[in-house]
C-alpha cells in the first residue's frame, strides 16, 4: 500500500463508500462505478477537480505526484481572474484512481454528499516534475494547467496560516496570461457548470449541453440526465435543508428574485426612510456547530445605503448613512454613482467602508485620511447585507439567502468602489487565526438561518484578534520631553447608571499629524470640570487638562485589570459615527451561551416591522415547497408572536431570555411593565428619561440611553431643545410609550429630578445610600434612618424607596424654585455634614477606598442631566429587582434592596392598603437661608 495514502485510508469504509481504495484495489473500484480508471499517458501527469457537495459546496484541486494526487480543497473554486486569491486547504493525498471518481458518498461516511469531475486534464510543472517536488516542499509551486475547462499558468503558494486540525493553508492564484478574465466579466464556475463524465462519455461536454444533460443542484431537486431527484424525506438528517434561493448558481434565477422577491419571509412594504444595522455581539469563542457563516471583520466606516429610484426627494435616489443615521452622502461620490447604476428600484443594503493598504488589508487611518482629503475613489464599499429590495421587506428572510441575492445584483459592479464582503466555508478557529496572523481586526459570525434584526443581537457575533473598543475621551495629560500636543488621553466608559468611569490612559498610536489633529479637537471642548466619576489615580503627576465627554477614540489594549483599567493600550482613530453616551465597556459573551439563545430565538425570528401583506406570486409559491418542508416550527412561532401584541406594541423575540439566572424571557418583562403601569406612570410622567436597553439579555453589552437619537420608540414624547447640542429628550407618558420602550429592549427607567415643562428648577432632590458590599442590611436600615432624622431636623420631609439593587433611596421632594446648581450644592453640603459627623458610618468621596465599611451618600444624582431609577422600574442585574416606595415605619422589616423582583412585587402592590408615598405629590417645601446656614452653606 502507497504510504502516502494512510492517511486517505484510514478515513474511509470501502466496504460502505463506492469512492476507490487505490491501485491495490483498482478492478474492485472500477466495478463499482461502472467506469475504466483511466490513466494519462506515462510521461503526463493527471489534473482534476471535482465539485464536491458534501457539508459545504466546494472543489477538491487535485494534482498527480509521485504516484498520488496531491489535494486542496478550494471553498469558493478558481477563479480566471490573476486579481483574486482563492483560500485553498491543504488536505491528504488521494489515490490516482479518484481521478475519475463521481458519485454518492452515502451518509455517515467521511465527505459525504456528491461529488462531480468538474474539470480534468494534465498540468505541467514549471521545470518538470522532479522540480514540482521540490517546489511543492519548498510551498510555492508554480505549473499550466491543460484541462477542458482551465488552461494557463497556475501558482499554489503556501501561506503562514493554519486551520483546523494544522491544516496548511495555501493560496490558488491564476497568473496574468491570455488565459486570465476578469472575474466580474466572467465566473468561470457560473459559465462552465456541470460534470465531464456524464453517461460514462470521458469528453466534456458544451456549456449547453452540460446544463441541459448534467445538472446538479444544490437542493438536489435535479441529478445527472435521466435520474430522478432524490426526495425530502431520503436526504441524510446530518445535512442541513439548503435554502431554495441558493439551490442553483444561475445568475439569471437570481437576478429574477431580485425584481421581484416573492420568498418565503418577505413581505410587500415600503421603503422606511431610516433603518437601524444589526450589530453584532462580542464573544470570546464561537458557537458550536455548522450553523454560522464567517466573514472578515472590516476596519471601517458602518455604513447603510439607500436606494430609492421613485424618491423625489433633493439630492438624489441614492443615500448613505452612519450606523446611527448621519447622512455621509457627500462623502461618497463615486459609491453613489454605483450604487444608482444597480438593477433595483429601491433598496436598504449594509456594509462597511474601508480604504485597503498595499496589502489588500484594511487601513482605518487610511479611511480617515481619505475622508479628509475628499478622495472617495479611494474607499472601498463592501456589501454584506439586503434587509429591503424592490417593494419587498426581507429582514424574515433567512440570511444565507439575502446574501444570495445581494451577491448576483453585486455582478458586474464596479469592484473598486463596491464589492461583495464573502463567507468563508472554515472553521471559526482557522478564519480567526487567519485573520489575525495578517494583521486584520477579527472575524465575524452570523446564523445562516437568521433574520435582520436593528440593535445588537446574538446572531451576529464578532471574535476580536485583540481587545479592541471605544473610549470617551475625559482629558489629557501635557507631553513631556520632545512630545508636542498631548502627553496621553484620559478614557472612560459609561456604567449602567450612566456616570462616566475612568479607564485608563492611551499615549502611543500617534505620529506628529494625528497628534495634531487631535489637539484640535481636545481644544475646542476644553473644560474645567472633570468629568469622571471619581478623581483619576495617577502615578503619573504630569497636569492633566479636562475636556467635555463628547470626543470618541478606539483604541487597541492588551487586557482590563480588576479595577477596570486598560493596560497596553494603543490609539488607533478617534470616532464621529459614534454617540460618546453610547460608549461602555464591552464584555465578551460565552459563544455556547449565544449558541444555546439563537437556537432559541431563530426557531421563531420574528417579523421585524408591523404587520404586512404577505407577498403572492405564482414565483413564490413555486419556489417554496421545499422551504415549507423545513420551517414549521418557524411558522407556528410566528402565530405565537403574532399574538404578543400589548398595548398596541407588537413584542418581537417575545422568547428571548433576558435574564438567565430567572429565566425571565422579554414578552414575561413587558408583562410586568403593562401590569404596574397604574403605580409606576405616576412616577414617570413629564419627567425625561434616560433608558439602560438590554438588546440581548442583562449579561451581555447595555446601553444607556437619554435623547432619542433617531431610535424609534413608540408612543413617547420627545422634547426638543431641553437639552442643547443633543438630541431631543424623551419622556415615557402613557402605558403604550412604557410597553414600547420595553419592547425596545429597555430594562431600567431613570428620571430626571424635574419635569420637562419646568426643566431648569429641580421639584427633587435625591439621596443614593450606596453601601460597601461587606456592610448588612441592617446598616443601610441604619444609614436611611440618620438621613431622614437630619433631614427632619432641616425640617424637609422625605420619602424611601428600595434601589432594587444593594441599596435605599431617600427622596425629598422640592417647589420648583432653586435652580439645579443651587439643589446640588445643598444636597452635597447635607452629604458632607453626614460624614463629618458620622465619619464611621457615611462617606461623601466615591470610590471603593472611600467607602470601607461605610456608606457612599451618593449626591450627584443632583446634578443637571443625572437621574435615578424610577419608582417599580426593574434593574438589570441577576434577579431583576425592582425599586419599590416604602413608608418609614415598613423600612425595618425589609430585608434587601432587591427584596421585590418582577415576580414578587405584586405581592407588595396588592397588599397596599394605601399608597406608602400618598403625600409625595402634595408635599411642597423649599430650600431655605436657615437650611443652608445650618450646613455652612454659602
């Protein structure tokens, strides 16, 4: 037996695969298949390839060696075109016989699927074959190809890279000769599909005629002449339904699909004047399993296009926006031009823009520098998405068939401005250390299955080569020794309450341009206030200068330290397509936790939009037996959700868990909400909010939101001006405006200490008693009562209430007179004469070193633009506690600051006698000179 080939055979059943076991064993394998093992003349050597559809579609590239056929496999097959480098995977030699192998592995064999000789011939090795030995070993081997469907110069060059299992990763490369076409003129595998051998004839066969008497389908609807298609019911359960839209690699079917989208899961609608991206979730592994397709992640610009041929609108059909709905359109002058030239009426596509460095990697500060330099023939465009084409919505369309249509309207484009971002057929391991060994930002996942779904979701899923994430910018340290500019920028992160915590320092990733440049935007948002929540710890005792939070850098690092600080980290730009509210700190989620929710949730991925007319066609009800055969559980979900509607608001992802440790799903949140409206609206109304919105589950990222900023919320009233240079102010009403906000992934309601008619006079003021983790209940019991016996003493009546955290709020209520200024001043003074007088019990420093064994009486919840956690508002932490009114004579029978959950309060509600809080809205008093006197102040 040919040693080389143990590997081949200790794969392989014989006795259960028709495939051949090598010259040992030819006459056996011949009889089998019906077929001669032809040879090629001896002092040729054999060529083959053969379409291989088995897990996933690709083509085994096979060249005769030494007496056995070196193998690659080659996801996305050749290409003509000298400019595209296909990813080829180096496998074990097969057997010289295999050559003119075709048939059926059956299922539970390794390879399964069917195989076809898409090609054969001979190849010619430059300098012969004793050459091609060495140059194979030495992993550049360069050879023309005299087949019936490839000719020309050919180069296999190995790569540094590795996949699964060590698998060496090479490099297919068509050499510029008369041979070589360019890709978007001519797809050689769409041009010359089929196989050579059909009906036993060893001569290939004309395009046409291939089609017509060899067709092998991806869905298996067809076979070679003459046989019948396989049913649904005998294809092997370990491979998964292929979606119908991706069934054939005609270009015309699906181009017609395109025209007109009658699948399943589109909807007739019309084109929305904005759309939300999904945006992908941070894990630390991939999910297990075959249900994820694999792209590069791009080093750009998030950026949305949107066609609309019938607008009249100025400036054009074509548009193009932020992920946050900045209108770029200017910036792109040339992706324009391409984008009207596509074959659509109207559209919503996504993508990512990037300027590629001379090594066709992307380059982030090569994009900025091109935006600034007005040269948008230099940006790159690449598609990955279709939520919205020609009248139809297809964000319930699953999404391996989106970019199905999305890749045949991309034929032809103009590939220096836009081009098709493609999948991988790898595993996530080899992709990923692929992508980082050639320097690029990551990889990201997504379930074929999957809808479009606006905000962050477990379906997207993005694994980072190194820690990577935005920072708000909070000041700067002066530059030392031959620096100009800036010595380092201070960063930070916003937490769930919405107060900015220090992060660490960043001073390297700058050259003498971008220090510059930067300069110029620290200095026009220079301030005197430190914006963090606590005073920065610095070793370094370099001044520092402070600058409004508004400025956004990404930055590269090495790790978080315990105390929450980035070590090693590198500046890589600043970022204006970011809102510097929306920036926290980024925690990788477990990719079998996404795994197990995904599953979940896309065996019922809800329609994302209203209700809508179903689209009907003779097409389409064509088109979609098979797909029917495979959903049902899709469809009987969709009844389900169908029926979540409250309060007017249609629930999506109704199942979706949103906390793990009680298993409490979204529609059971929105439940809750719609139950305790009665007592929470009263707590809510007129006072502008600022929402912590849970796009997955509270464990993965949150998002702290205070202004509109474009999100469509249904049945809240905005508020423009309120807060100037921002986005209108938002505040929740009615009971649909508080559903519609939960639907949008709200878990937490925190009010602002005035009401949105009289926004500059508090009608509050608030005490957060904020213990150390190591403190009892008792204490805090303890600490709430010393605060109201001195507000007594004051002679300001208070109000209690859980945090539904560790905590207790004490609340005073307020006239509306004394400015936000004058009301923090005096809660500051109140915090500060508790500590002086009761330095074993209370701090008014935060920190955790300022609060050992004490209790931080948190003031700055005074503060113009601070808020606290609304009265019956869930919290987003393990349990779902819920802040709950108390009178002051229940407080010493409570046990914890999340005594009451979801599940639990309406226990307290229903047991209520009388409002605990009856005289909190008729209660009136002001801040007097006596008052400020006693506290010293001025």
């Amino acid at each position: 037996m040919n040693d080389r080939l143990e590997h081949y055979h200790r794969k392989r059943r014989f006795e259960d695969t028709p495939e051949p076991a090598g010259a040992t064993t030819r006459k056996r394998a011949a009889s089998k298949t019906g077929k001669r093992a032809t040879r090629a003349a001896p002092d040729t050597l054999s060529y083959v390839i053969q379409e291989h559809d088995a897990r996933r579609l690709h083509y085994d590239f096979r060249l005769e060696l030494n007496g056995a056929l070196l193998s690659w496999a080659v996801p996305k097959g050749p290409s003509l075109d000298p400019a595209v480098k296909r990813l080829a995977v180096h496998v074990e030699d097969h057997p010289v016989e295999y050559g003119t192998f075709e048939g059926e592995i059956p299922p539970g064999n390794y390879g399964a699927g069917t195989v076809i000789v898409w090609d054969r011939g001979t190849w010619e090795p430059a300098g012969g074959a004793a050459e091609a030995a060495r140059s194979y070993a030495a992993g550049k081997l360069k050879f023309h190809l005299h087949g019936e469907k490839l000719h020309g110069g050919w180069t296999l060059v190995r790569s540094h890279m590795r996949g699964s299992g060590d698998k060496e990763q090479w490099l297919l490369i068509k050499e510029r000769d008369e041979e070589a076409r360019d890709e978007s003129d001519y797809d050689v595998l769409k041009k010359l599909p089929g196989s050579l051998l059909a009906d036993g004839a060893s001569k290939g066969r004309k395009t046409k005629q291939s089609k017509a008497q060899t067709k092998t389908s991806r869905d298996g609807k067809a076979t070679s002449a003459g046989k019948p298609a396989k049913s649904a019911s005998s294809r092997r359960a370990a491979d998964p339904k292929r979606p119908d839209i991706v069934a054939t690699r005609s270009a015309q079917s699906l181009r017609e699909l395109a025209a007109s989208p009658s699948i399943e899961g589109a909807v007739a609608a019309a084109l929305p004047a904005s759309l939300k991206p999904e945006l992908a979730t941070l894990v630390d592994s991939a999910p297990p399993g075959d249900d994820w397709l694999y792209e590069i992640k791009f080093d750009g610009y998030r950026v949305l296009a949107r066609i609309d041929h019938a607008s009249k609108a100025k400036g054009g059909a074509v548009s193009v926006f932020t992920r946050n709905g900045n209108d770029w359109t200017a910036k792109f002058s040339k992706q324009i031009e391409a984008l009207a030239a596509l074959d659509v009426q109207s559209a919503w596509l996504d993508g990512e823009a990037v300027v590629l460095d001379e090594r066709d990697v992307p380059n982030f500060q090569l994009l900025q520098n091109a935006f600034d330099a007005h040269r948008p023939q230099d940006i790159v465009i690449y598609l990955f998405d279709l939520p919205f084409l020609n009248g139809y919505d297809l964000r319930d369309v699953p999404l391996e068939q989106r970019r199905a249509i999305l890749r045949a309207l991309l034929e032809g484009v103009d590939d220096r401005v836009l081009r098709f971002s493609n999948d991988f057929a790898f595993s996530a391991d080899e992709l990923l250390k692929s992508a980082c060994d050639m320097a690029l930002e990551g990889i990201i996942g997504k379930r074929r299955d999957s809808s479009y779904v606006s905000g962050r979701s477990p379906s997207w899923i993005k694994l980072k080569c190194r820690r990577r994430q935005e920072f708000v910018i909070g000041g700067y340290s002066e530059p030392g020794g031959s620096r100009s500019a800036f010595g380092a920028l201070l960063l930070g992160v916003y937490d769930a309450d919405g107060r900015l915590q220090y992060a660490g320092r960043v001073g390297t990733g700058f050259d003498a341009a971008l220090l510059r440049s930067v300069k110029q935007g620290l200095d026009a948002h220079a301030s005197k206030r430190m914006p963090f929540a606590s005073t920065p710890r610095e070793r370094s005792r370099t001044p520092v200068h402070w600058v409004e939070p508004v400025l956004v850098a990404e930055c590269n690092f090495a790790e978080w330290t315990g105390d929450g600080i980035v070590r090693q980290a590198s500046f890589v730009s600043l970022r204006d397509d970011k809102p510097a509210r929306q920036i926290v700190r980024e925690t990788a989620r477990q990719g079998v936790d996404v795994q197990q929710q995904t599953e979940t949730a896309t065996a019922a991925t809800p329609q994302t939009g209203a209700p809508k007319k179903r689209a009907t066609s003779k097409t389409a009800s064509a088109a979609r037996p098979a797909a029917k055969e495979s959903a049902p559980a899709r469809t009987t979900a969709t009844r389900s959700r169908a029926q979540s509607e409250i309060a007017g608001v249609r629930i999506s992802h109704p199942d979706r868990v949103i906390d793990k440790s009680s298993g409490v799903s979204k529609l059971e949140l929105v439940q809750y909400y719609e139950s305790i409206a009665e007592w929470m609206l009263p707590h809510l109304r007129e006072r502008p909010v600022a929402l912590v919105r849970a796009p997955e589950d509270i464990g993965g990222e949150l998002f702290f939101q205070k202004h509109s900023q474009k999100l469509s919320i249904p049945h809240v009233t905005q508020h423009e001006g309120l807060d100037p240079g921002h986005p209108p102010l938002i505040t929740i009403d009615t009971l649909a405006a508080l559903v519609g906000a939960a639907q949008m992934g709200t878990v937490e309601f925190h009010t602002w200490n005035a009401v949105a008619s009289n926004i500059e006079k508090p009608d509050r003021m608030v005490f957060d008693l904020d213990p150390d983790p190591s403190l009892g209940w008792e204490r805090m019991v303890e600490a709430a009562q010393l605060t109201r016996s001195l507000l007594d003493e004051l002679g300001l009546k208070s109000f209690c209430k859980t945090s539904g955290g560790k905590g207790l709020h004490v609340v005073v209520p307020l006239a509306k007179q004394a400015g936000w200024d004058e009301v923090k001043d005096f809660s500051q003074a109140v915090a500060q004469h508790m500590a002086a007088t009761l330095p074993q019990y209370f701090s008014a420093k935060m920190g955790a070193q300022n609060r050992k064994k004490k209790i931080f009486i948190d003031y700055l919840r005074n503060n113009r633009g601070s808020s606290t956690v609304a009265a019956f508002s869930a919290r987003a932490r393990p349990g779902l506690g819920v802040s709950v009114p108390l009178a002051w004579d229940e407080l010493e029978s409570t046990t914890s600051g999340d005594q009451w959950g979801i599940r639990n309060v309406h226990e307290r509600v229903d047991g209520l006698g009388n409002d605990p809080w009856a005289d909190y809205a008729k209660t009136r008093q002001r801040i007097t000179a006596a008052m400020k006197k006693r506290l010293d102040v001025a």
